[in-house]
C-alpha cells in the first residue's frame, strides 16, 4: 500500500486524459458541461437522503408494501389552485413530492396528476361534482388581511370507485390519509370490530370521540356488541378485536365475563380503556362499577384501585368564567417510557393519562404479561382518600416516590392477546393535548391486533414533539444558574486577562 500511494501522486489527470495542450479555460469549460450534462441525466432519478427522526419525510414500511400489492392501478389527481397564498408554496412542493415518492414504489400502478380547476372548466365542474370543496385562506399582506379562494385537494380513483381528500394542510397526516383511502378501496372485505362503550353522538362538533371513531369507521367494519346473558351464544368469532370503554353504566354478570375470557383463550383480542377509580366533571371519585377486575387479573393483569400522579404532567385550565389559570396537574399523567419492542409506538413520542390507575404484571399459567409504558420516576399514587384539587395535593414521601406501570399486555394462549390502559379518557378528545400521541397509539395497537399491522407506524408523518428528559430539581437549578452566570462570567475573564496583559 505504501508503494501505491506515491504513484497515485505522481499520476497527471491531464496526461492521463491527453487534455494538457488546452488551456485551463477550455479546461474548465469542459468540466463544466461535463457537470451540467451529468446533472440534467441523474434528474429523473432523484436521489433523496432523509436524516430526519424517524424518517419522517419518508413514506413508512406499511404505505411501501400496501402500493406493492396493488393489483389495479390508482390514480392521484392532486387538485391545487396556481395562485396560492404564500405560506401554502412549500406545503405545495411537499404534497407533489410525497405523490411522487408513490409513484416510484409502483410506477406501473400510481399515476400521480397535477390540475389547475379554475385553468379548466370541465375539471372544476367534475370535482365539484365529487364534492371537493373549493377552500377558502386569509393572510396578511401590506398590513390587510386578504381572502384567497384556492382548491387544495386531492382525488383517488380506483377502478369504479373514487375518494377525495377535501384538503391537504394538515401536514401530519397526509400520508396515513392517502395510504389508508388506497388501502380501504383496494381492500376485498374489512376487519370485523365489536365495541363496548364507545358514546353515541348526532353532532359531531359536540362529539369528543370525533377523531377515534372517524378513521375507526374508515377503516373496519364496527358493530357496537352486545354480550348476551344466555350461556348458549357465544360472542362473534368474525369480530377480530374487542374494544371495551368503561362507560360507567355497564355492568358484567358471571356468564358475560365467561364469555370474554373464552374468546381471548381461543385466540380473540381485546383492548381495555377502564378506570381503576371513577373520576366524574367535579372531581369527585368513586368506585369503578364496570367489575372486571378478576378478569383482568385472569388475564394476568391487576388493575389497581388507585389514582397515579407524576411531576411529568400535562398543563389543564382550571377556574370559572371570571377567573381562570393554567397550571401543570399531576393527576393527567404524561409518559415518555415506551416498550418500544413493540410495533405500537411508532412515530409516537408522548402519551396522556388523564385521572390514571396503575396495573401490576401477575403470574398466571399459560399468559405472559408485559409492561407497554410506565411513569416517569418522579411519580406516586393516592389510595384510598383522593384529593384531586391541584391547590390542595399533598406532597408524597420520598420512599413513596417510584415509577409505575400504565399500560400492560397479555399474551392468553398461542394466539389471544390482552391490552389494559388504566383510564377509560384516553381516547377522547377533551382530554388530549396537540403533543399527545393517544389516537395514534390507539390506532396503531388496533392495526396491529385487528389488521396484522397493516396501516399501523405511518399516521404520523411531520417530526414529533420531542419533550425533555425529566431532570431533578436540583440539576434543573444547576443548568438555570450555568446558563444565566457563564457568559457573563467568559466576558469578565476575558476583560480581566486584557487587563492584565496591559500593566
């Protein structure tokens, strides 16, 4: 090797190319054109490098091998006015960007089309019919607000079958929206899901389970379910998960609890959201009257009749009309601690707990339990008596402060799976903050259970909220201090050697 390199040294790229009677601007202008004419042929290919968390400008694993399999070919027509506000240019460029990232999984099955309405009457007078909706934007320009009317949709076509997308802004979404329309048209029967608990509302602005049961419906055949009394009918084997809320008004006598523990035994899945203890609008608790507790505890899990609080909390509004504030309440749980073996946490980097119980991982022959996410460190419970006004939470005892499991799984048999979250809020709406991942967490637990996984890791598409690591107070005063004295403290050493080197 060391022979080779002197050579290397002594070799002339202009002897080796006989270019060394031209000059070096003829040189130069070569090696110009060469550059200009390889970049216009590598065009077509464009080369992407994603170094992103997660990669999150990246179509995921699950959309790659939906497009793979496609049979049929799909259309996307994306449906964008020219003249645009300002600040929907680059989400624009992202939007074509990712259609193309479509086509180039399946170049032979995507057709991806980008149409002007309003340059094309017919076009307009189609979508319209479709029942695309023409969008309206304000901004502010030279000190005015200004209304724009724009079309920023899309449109998906599959043999007979077509699908619209009304808008496409929310940038965090807009892969799982596409890829989960794609998937339900090209899908030949869908994923049957019974479920218990779940309110029924006719508005959905007033509906704070809008956004589970709106892609829940989208994508699975649900049937609300019904346990019935009579020993002689079993619950449904075509229902592929079982989703059960606490609702606080359903009960379970010994026949129904029977049957729940026969189908996840023969291979059933069911998913928990229920309170360990009842937590109503005024703070107020209670027992929980849903009594599952020895089932669960068959199931290998013990659902403990407590209330968790933690200093890793969310910020709630408490007060009246005439006097509000916002303050961090240890009762609303956040968590950071992910079982991440697991295919549920994808893309997620925070969960809420509001108004929490613990579970406890029991050994019982034939299930093997697993802790999915626990508390922070910095954590503790109430037993017994609760107080729950954030004025008036006593502070824990040293000895009593630990971390606690939140969210466990059971594996019942060969095939039958089990999953209790200790709060029946977790999915709805009232009670999750904008960095919550608790629908995503949700519908990536269902995919798994229900559908094998097949939409589960791609409903987050932009980067996540990243949190802090939880610190002591003592390192958090430590940073506070470092922060506000060393650059002060650098200007003064500094002023005191030029001092210095003048005398």
């Amino acid at each position: 090797m060391k022979k080779i390199v002197p050579k290397l040294k002594k070799i002339r790229l202009t002897h080796l190319f006989k270019i060394g009677h031209l000059s070096r601007e003829i040189i130069f202008a070569i090696l110009c054109c060469c550059f200009i004419g390889l970049t216009i042929l590598l065009i077509p290919i464009g080369i992407r490098f994603d170094f992103s968390r997660n990669q999150a400008y990246s179509l995921s694993g699950a959309t790659k091998k939906i497009i793979q399999k496609l049979d049929k070919p799909v259309s996307l027509t994306f449906y964008v006015t020219s003249e645009l506000p300002t600040r929907l240019i680059p989400l624009k460029t992202e939007v074509i960007d990712l259609l193309n990232e479509y086509k180039k999984i399946n170049n032979s099955k995507i057709a991806v089309t980008v149409v002007d309405p309003k340059k094309d009457p017919k076009k307009e007078a189609e979508i319209k019919q479709l029942g695309l909706p023409e969008l309206q934007f304000s901004q502010l320009e030279q000190d005015k607000y200004q209304v724009t009317n724009a079309y920023f949709g899309l449109g998906i076509t599959y043999q007979d079958k077509k699908e619209i997308i009304p808008q496409l802004t929310d940038v965090s979404n807009i892969e799982y929206n596409i890829t989960s329309l794609i998937y339900r048209m090209t899908k030949k029967e869908f994923e049957k899901i019974g479920i218990i608990g779940v309110p029924q509302s006719a508005d959905p602005q007033n509906d704070s389970y809008y956004a589970f049961k709106t892609v829940l419906f989208q994508q699975y055949e649900i049937a609300p379910l019904t346990i019935e009394t009579t020993e002689e009918t079993p619950i449904d084997k075509n229902n592929k998960l079982l989703i059960i809320i606490d609702d606080s008004a359903t009960t379970y006598d010994e026949v129904q609890l029977s049957k729940l523990k026969k189908y996840a035994e023969d291979g059933g899945k069911i998913i928990f959201f229920i309170d360990g203890v009842k937590v109503n609008e005024s703070l107020q608790t209670s027992s929980s009257s849903a009594n599952l507790s020895g089932l669960l505890r068959d199931f290998g899990i013990h659902l403990e009749p407590n209330l968790v609080l933690s200093s890793s909390a969310e910020y709630v509004n408490f007060g009246n009309s005439v006097f509000q504030y916002l303050t961090p309440y240890p009762f609303w749980v956040k968590s950071t601690d992910f079982n991440t073996k697991t295919g549920y946490f994808a893309n997620i980097s925070q969960l809420t707990f509001p108004w929490t119980s613990s579970v406890t991982p029991i050994k019982v022959p034939g299930v093997a339990t697993e802790v999915l996410a626990a508390t922070s460190k910095q954590s503790w419970e109430q037993r017994g008596t609760f107080e729950l006004n954030p004025q008036n939470i006593p502070q824990p005892l040293t000895k009593n402060v630990k971390s606690f499991a939140l969210v466990a799984q059971s594996a019942i048999g060969k095939k039958g799976t089990v999953v209790v979250v200790p709060t029946s809020r977790f999915v709805d709406g009232k009670y999750l903050s904008r960095t919550s991942g608790n629908i995503e967490f949700a519908f990536n637990m269902i995919d798994n259970l229900a559908s094998s996984g097949a939409l589960s890791g791609i409903r987050s598409r932009a980067t996540t909220f990243q949190p802090l690591p939880e610190l002591p107070q003592s390192q958090k005063e430590l940073f506070k201090y470092v922060n506000i004295l060393l650059l002060p403290g650098l200007l003064a050493l500094y002023g005191t050697i030029r001092i210095m080197k003048r005398k």
